[in-house]
C-alpha cells in the first residue's frame, strides 16, 4: 500500500478512536485526564492527518 494511503487510513482510524472515546467517555473521569477531552485532541490530530494523507494521495496522482 502507498505511504499517502496508510496516512489517510491511519488519520481516519486515530479520528473514529478519538470520536468513540468523545461519545462513550463524558461519564468516565480518570484522576488524571477525562477520555472526552483526549478524544476531541485525538479527532482533531486525526483528522489533521488525514487531510494531509488525502493531499499527498491527490498530489501523487497529478505527478
């Protein structure tokens, strides 16, 4: 598989866990951190990452 594509998988899969710990962690709060607050930073990174994966799969077919 191609680089561009395992960046665009692995941003949509580091999204989806960030958004079930968002849905499923409001109730849960750890001494620490609460799972809500680390999965809006996880969906958020993600979805950074998949943008960026989904711009080098555009790029690569243009060259």
């Amino acid at each position: 598989m191609a680089p561009a594509r395992k960046t665009f998988l692995t941003g949509l899969a580091v999204f989806v866990i960030g958004l079930a710990l968002w849905l499923f962690g409001l109730d849960v709060e750890i001494v620490v951190f609460t799972p809500s607050k680390i999965g809006v930073v996880m969906m958020v990174l993600g979805a950074i990452e998949a943008a960026y994966g989904l711009y080098r799969i555009v790029r690569d077919e243009r060259a």
